[in-house]
C-alpha cells in the first residue's frame, strides 16, 4: 500500500519535472524536437490504470495529456516492486529495462528518445553520486535550474 502511494507520487513528479525542462533545458528540447507534435507518452504500472500518467507534445513542449487521447509511445513497469526500484533511483532505466522490469508498446526509436529525456529528469531530480551510481555517463545539467526544478516542485508541482 505504501509503494502504491511512493509510486504515484514519484509518477506524478516526473511528469511535472518533463513538463517544467521541456520549456527550460537545451538538451531535452534538443531531444523532444525529434518527436513529432502531438505524440502522446504514458508512463506507468501494468495492469494498474490508477498509477499512470500522460504527456503530450505540443509544438516545442510537453504538457499534461487526457486519459482518452491513445498513446503513441506506452512505458510500463511490470509491477509496482519494479516502478518502485526505478523511480526511487535504487535501478536505473537501462538496467530496468535490461532486467526486463519495464516494456514499451510502440516504436523502439520513440523509445530511445524517451529513455534519453528521463535520464536528462533523473539528472535533474537525483544527486550527482546517486545517478553516476545508476547511469554509465550522467548528462551535464544546468545547477540553477535544477534549484528552480525543485522550487516548482515543492511549490506547484505536487498540488497542480
């Protein structure tokens, strides 16, 4: 019950950090740009549609999506235990998925992207050791957005 609530709470963070570098951070806007308007990502839990979210791209950002509009790229852990690991930063993404802890439903390119913008939000949102501990070379961040990241976070993020 109480990684259920963790895990919710880590989902929703995640898309507000996605949702605040997509307008900030050069790197992840050099990465979205691959992607075309309108590309729907959900991230979530199997078999759990309470413990997801949505994310659209709308010109050069991304912003919260409705549960109706289909999704073209679908992120999924296979159990609360493996969302759990990933999203507290005790695994990373390459090795969730290389232990077979998450699928995607979609395109494998679509997918590749997406892994590069989470490392670019673990980098943000995680320390510096924490994430050279589960990723091979963590990207270059800007400090000064990072604290704003966590201002907007604190201030609006988990309310709105």
């Amino acid at each position: 019950m109480l990684k259920k609530i963790i895990v919710k709470i880590f989902l929703h963070v995640f898309a507000k950090s996605v949702i605040f570098l997509s307008k900030r951070d050069k790197s992840f806007q050099q990465e979205l740009n691959q992607l075309k308007d309108g590309f729907v990502i959900k991230l979530g839990v199997w078999n759990k549609p309470e413990l997801s979210v949505s994310i659209i791209k709308n010109k050069d950002h991304f912003n919260k999506a409705k549960t109706s509009e289909k999704p073209n790229l679908e992120v999924y852990f296979k159990n609360i235990n493996a969302a759990f690991r990933c999203l507290s930063a005790l695994d990373g993404l390459e090795e969730a998925f290389a232990k077979k802890r998450m699928f995607v439903v979609g395109l494998i390119s679509n997918a590749l992207i997406f892994t590069r913008l989470s490392m670019i939000v673990e980098q943000y949102l995680f320390g510096y050791l924490i994430c050279k501990r589960i990723m091979k070379k963590p990207p270059k961040i800007n400090l000064l957005l990072k604290i704003k990241l966590y201002i907007y976070i604190a201030l609006k993020g988990l309310y709105a």
